[in-house]
C-alpha cells in the first residue's frame, strides 16, 4: 500500500493525523465550553458584589421615578449610599424619594433634582454641575433613555421624536458623565454605570434601528471610557438588559427572560466593578452565551426581524392609525 508508511499487507496501528487533529480540536472546543461554563456559574450565582460605599458617598440615577431607574436607586441606598433622584417631574420624584427613604428607615439621604434629559440646555447642565460639585458622588447610573413605542420603519417615526431619543440616549449620558469625571479622577475612585440594551450588542436590529444604533452608541462609549480611565482608577460600565418588566417593554407579568425591576437592579447592582460590558441578570447572561456560541449571524439577524414585524403587525391591528388614542 502505497502512502501508509509500513510494509505492503500490513496495516498501520498508528492512528492517521486526521484523526489526532480533530481529537485535539475536540478537546480545545471542549475546554473552552467547560470554561465558559465555570465562568458563567461564578459570575451569576458565586461571586459577591462589592463593598460600594469604597467609590464614594453619593449615587446619582438618572430616570429615577420608575422601572429600573426607580429599583437601581433603591439598591444602592439599601448598600449605605445616599442617592440623588433625577428625573423631569418634581412630583413624580417628591413620591419615589419618600417611598425610598421610608423603604430604608430613613438611614441614607435621598434627594432629588429635576432635570428635562431629552433636552438638556446649558443652563441645565450647569445646575447639575453645581449639585455635583457639592458632592462627594461615587456612582453616576445614566439609566434615562427612550425607545420606540413599537418596531417600525424608520420613515414612519417623526424627527422630532428621533431628535429627543438620540439626545437623551446619547448626549444625556456623555455630557453627564463628563460633569462627575472631574472629582472622580481628583479622588481616584468612581464608576459611571451606563443603562445599555441586548439591541446595541446584537448584529441587527431591523425595525429598531435608531435605538439600536443608540445603545450602540453607550456600548462602545462605556467600553472606550472604561479604558480611558484606567490610570485614574475610574470604571465606567455598560449593563444591558434584555427584557424587563417595564412601561417600555410593555411586559405586565415576569417570566423566566423578563425578569421585574427589582430583581434585575438587584443583579446589576452585584456587577459593578468588575467587567465592562455586561448583561447583569443570569437568564439574560445565557441567552446571550447561546446567541454568541451557537446562533450564525444570519439566523440571529431573522430571528429579530420577524420578531419586530410581529410585534408592528399587532399593533397597527390593534391600532390601525398608528395611534393609542384609537
């Protein structure tokens, strides 16, 4: 036999190289999978939040009278820290400030500042500098943004809608953070945690395109401040939420992927400090492992389109003129 490396008649017992490069591949696909398994356990269900108080005195949150904002407020003054409420209406915050101050006993300082993010002039901006230069803030969470009141075509959205969702979605959490930067790197200590979404991490997001794009836009901003403070040991995080039990998302019932408020702020709250980017709650986590090991782009990139079209297909059923007051 030709090419067998032994004698004519007499088969080789040496298994071919075939044979040991896919073994070898096995083993490395294999490794790799038991240690994104491991990684995955630790992170969601072992390893415990850090002492937060050590970044500063202060939380800020930003679209703090409701869904996440409201919860993520309510962690960090459960961990000891005093919290600053922002949000547009004073009377709406006046309501969330009691209901966490009485939630906590009163042991922290909860107060309020009102604030219009979808249009944030100079001379709001230069009030917020003011409430944050007298203060000692470790935490700033830009949770306030806006999305599309269902996936559409982008031509069936008005510009000045589009206007108020790039400027809260995007120039609120830059012009924000740059106010806090300036003490935080003075003390060297402080995060800047940045309310993110799975739509500015996935491939595509048909019929959701300007709010994809804007989450987008807080991904690659977070991730790039993150690097840019290192030598002042300053962290700036992104947390992406899939679905939650919000107004927004229009889920009225928890489920296994939509978990509420609370519990999802209860996670986030456990992950500050430690990556990047991440997506805090343990079932959003899985899905996006099985999106990124399993799931080819074109799949994926389906899957959300004829997602979105069935969401726009009920409601325009629901509401034939694209209006609510139908």
């Amino acid at each position: 036999m030709w090419g067998t490396g032994t004698p004519a008649g007499k088969p080789s017992l040496a298994p071919p190289l075939a044979v040991h490069a896919c073994a070898l591949v096995g083993a490395i696909v294999g490794l790799r999978v038991l240690i994104a398994v491991v990684n995955y356990v630790v992170v969601y269900f072992i390893r415990p939040g850090k002492n937060l108080r050590k970044y500063g005195k202060t939380a800020i949150v930003t679209g703090a009278t409701d869904g996440i904002g409201k919860a993520y407020a309510l962690e960090l003054a459960k961990r000891g820290l005093d919290v600053v409420l922002v949000s547009r209406t004073q009377a709406r915050l006046d309501t969330v400030q009691k209901e966490i101050s009485d939630a906590v006993g009163g042991k922290v300082a909860v107060s309020t500042h009102a604030m219009d993010l979808t249009k944030v002039t100079d001379e709001a901006l230069a009030k917020f500098q003011a409430l944050v230069d007298g203060k000692d803030v470790g935490i700033l969470v830009n949770n306030a943004g806006m999305s599309l009141d269902h996936p559409d075509y982008l031509e069936t959205v008005s510009a000045e809608y589009y206007r108020d969702l790039v400027h809260i979605n995007c120039y609120a959490p830059t012009v924000l953070t740059s106010a806090v930067l300036p003490g935080m790197k003075a003390r060297r200590r402080g995060v800047v945690v940045n309310i993110g979404s799975a739509n500015g991490i996935l491939p595509s997001v048909a019929l959701l395109s300007v709010y994809a794009g804007s989450k987008s836009y807080v991904n690659q901003f977070s991730r790039s401040m993150d690097e840019e403070l290192k030598d002042f040991n300053v962290r700036v995080h992104d947390q992406c939420p899939f679905f939650v039990m919000t107004k927004i998302s229009k889920i009225r019932k928890p489920r296994l992927d939509a978990p509420t408020p609370k519990a999802w702020a209860r996670a986030a709250v456990k992950q500050i400090g430690y990556e990047t980017d991440r997506t805090p709650y343990w079932s959003h986590g899985l899905m996006l492992m099985l999106i990124k090991s399993v799931g080819p782009v074109w799949a994926v990139n389906a899957f959300v389109t004829s997602l979105h079209k069935g969401m726009r297909k009920r409601f325009y059923k629901k509401y034939p003129t694209g209006k609510k007051t139908d």
